[in-house]
C-alpha cells in the first residue's frame, strides 16, 4: 500500500493531522536549508579575511614584483 493509498483511508481529521505534520516537516526543512546557507556564507567571509592576511602583502606580491622589472 502506498502512501497516498494510507493517507486516503484516514479519517478526515487524522488527514488535516498528516498535512499539519508534512508543512510542519516542510518548515524544518526550509529553515534547514536557510541555516546551512547562512553558515557557507560565514565561512567564507571568515576564509577571506584569513586569506586576505596572508596573501595581501607586498613580499609576497609576485605579480607587482614582475612588473617592477
């Protein structure tokens, strides 16, 4: 039996309970997903200030240094 077929020989009441469950399921989810995109963001702000400290620097500037030359 599928699903579709469980969910039709509910009562109408416990059918409003399996849709309450699903968007409740569908909220998680978005906010899931919202959270993990807030996350890759802050990583890669942090990644590059890091790289910035590293890499932006005059002893280091390889290409500056070729066309000084």
């Amino acid at each position: 039996m599928t699903v579709i077929e469980k969910f039709q020989t509910l009562t109408p009441e416990l059918q409003r309970e399996v849709e309450d469950f699903i968007e409740f399921l569908l909220m998680k989810q978005r906010q899931r997903s919202a959270s993990e995109a807030d996350d890759a963001l802050d990583w890669q702000a942090a990644s590059q200030a890091a790289l910035d400290a590293i890499w932006d620097n005059d002893e280091d500037d390889v290409y500056a240094q070729l066309l000084a030359q």
